[in-house]
C-alpha cells in the first residue's frame, strides 16, 4: 500500500453531489446497505415514521461509511483519527483487514467499551484531558509526528461524502419523503444527506443535543463558533465547533436546526428498545427530533449507531454487521 504524507489528510476544497456517487461505488465492498424500518409512530394519526438502520450497518455506525472512503481513497499505511469512538471503530476495523497502523485519541470521557473495542481491535489509543478541541489538537499533533495521515471523524471531504451515501440510499428508498431527521455532532452526516439531497424537495432537519447546539448557534452568528467541552448523553455528539468542510454546506442547505435535550434522548433510545432496535444514545437522537417535532408527515429519522455497551461486549458483534432485530422492513 502507498504512503501518504500527513498533508493527504488536510480538508481540502469541499465535495460535490458526484463525489457521493464516487464514495457509493468505491465503498460497496466494505458497508452493508441498510435497511428502512417501520419505526413508531410519531403521532396516531400520522402516516408512519421510517428508521434508518445505520445501527446495523459494519461496524455498529454509519461512521463505516466515510471512514472507508477515506481509507482506500487515501492509501496511507498510518492513520491517525480523533474519536469519540465509532468512527476509530470504524477505522480499526478497516485497519486491521488492511494492515494499516492506527493510533486514536480519545477525549475525556470517551464511553470505557468503545475505548476497549478500539484497542481490541489492534489500534492503539491516547487519551487527552480536555474535550473534543483539545482531542482534535492532540491528533494532528500526533499525525505530524508519526508522518501519518490524519482522518477526522466529520470534517473531511472524503469522509463527508462517505456519509452522503446514506442520504443516497434513503432518497432512493423513500423518494416521497417529506422530511428526514439527522442527528448532528461534527456535522459530517449532516452535510452528506444535505448534499444527497441538494436536488430534491426533502426537508432536511439537524437535531442536535441541547448541551452542544454548534450548528444551531453558529448559524446564528453567521460564522462557526466555539462551545465549551459538553457531557450530553449522546457521547457521539459532543463536538465544540463546526467542521470546516460540513459548515458551509449544511449552512446553505440544512431547512432547521432543533435542539433536543437528554431526557428526550434517553426516552427515544428507550423507545427504540421497546421497538427491538438496539440504539445507543446518540443513534437515538433523531428520533427524538421527529418525536418532538411532532410532526404529521411521511418522514425519516437516521438512526446512526448501535454501540451500546451490551452489544461491545458481545465478541461476535465486533466483527459482523448486526442482525435483523426482527424489525418489518419497509418495501
């Protein structure tokens, strides 16, 4: 495999709608495509809620999809990511099919079994003090030092379109959509669906935990703004600051930013139980957006990861996409 110099991981200018398709293609061999469920409904008399089971897509997250784009785009032979934990699961388990080197760097209270599934997957993690700024830091830091290719969670064009895929799949699945809700973090994800659905009428709704509304607070100011180190449950959805490359997309393309807080999280990952969907908490918040939106319309809700500590501990669970949870797939 090549090697990369550390400048192949610098965001450079941001993707396009065909990139996507580029990613689609480039990744079929490593993703699962994931299925639409029928989810529950979001009011008696609504025409029905669909989930996007990204909870079982490899890896346990949609996180799969950027970071092989990223990976087999790139072909660095080190890696060096900072993560909350799905995406360096993500990247470990690409790394270690690939005979890539990965050191990951963990924030302060990155979830314990993410941070043991990365290393039980061979990579090798690093812990920082401080939230996720101080993580990102410490990783390009790192990066230069080992003459290694820096791969973010979010902000990369790469890794952004990697994450439009799903938006690909949704449209095609549910073309008469009305509304699609994406949890927001980074933003990676966010800005993938918005370019996916740069061409279609969908309205595209970023949900956000209420402790870390970046994107909601620097669309606002008209610029990217900085919040301090969060401890929402949504332990994947802790970022400080706008990505580089999601924020101007997303700003051009995003219908509505909302704000959901940790009760409303736990309760929809709790419903998503009931329902046999194992979600953890930050694949749960798009549920909670649709649920508080209350909407009545013909609308989907990503659910973008099912790392909980049960199935982490489960060996098995580690290695091979997730089953079916015997959840009616929609046709």
């Amino acid at each position: 495999m090549a090697v990369a110099g550390p400048e192949a991981g610098v965001p450079g200018p941001g993707p396009v709608v065909a990139d996507l398709w580029d990613a689609a293609a480039r990744i079929a061999p490593h993703v699962v495509r994931t299925p639409l469920l029928h989810g529950p409904a979001v009011h008696a008399l609504d025409p029905g809620l669909l989930l996007k089971a990204e909870h079982l897509q490899r890896g346990g997250s949609f996180k799969m999809r950027g970071a092989a784009n990223a990976v087999l785009a790139l072909g660095a032979d080190r890696l060096v990511t900072g993560s909350s934990g799905n995406h360096a699961i993500a990247l470990a388990r690409l790394a270690r099919s690939l005979g890539i080197r990965l050191t990951v760097v963990l924030a302060a209270g990155a979830a314990p079994a993410k941070a043991a599934a990365i290393r039980a997957l061979g990579a090798q993690t690093v812990q920082v003090g401080g939230g996720v700024a101080e993580r990102e830091e410490r990783a390009r830091a790192l990066a230069a030092e080992q003459d290694a290719v820096f791969v973010p969670s979010s902000d990369h064009p790469l890794v952004v379109a990697g994450a439009g895929t799903v938006g690909i799949e949704l449209l095609a699945d549910a073309p008469d959509a009305e509304t699609v809700y994406v949890p927001t973090g980074g933003g990676g994800l966010l800005a993938g669906v918005c370019l996916a659905a740069r061409h279609h009428p969908v309205r595209v709704v970023g949900v956000e935990p209420s402790r870390t509304p970046r994107y909601a607070r620097s669309l606002a100011a008209g610029r990217p703004v900085q919040l301090p180190p969060s401890t929402t449950v949504a332990d994947g959805l802790r970022g400080q600051r706008p990505g580089t490359v999601p924020y101007p997309i997303i700003r051009d393309r995003v219908d509505e930013l909302i704000a959901v807080d940790d009760e409303d999280i736990l309760a929809a990952a709790a419903l998503l139980h009931r329902h046999g969907i194992d979600a953890e908490p930050s694949g749960a918040v798009a549920l909670a957006g649709a649920l508080s939106a209350g909407r009545r319309e013909r609308a989907v809700a990503i659910v973008s990861g099912g790392n909980t500590p049960a199935r982490l501990h489960a060996p098995h669970r580690t290695r091979t996409p997730a089953e079916g949870d015997g959840i009616t797939v929609s046709g």
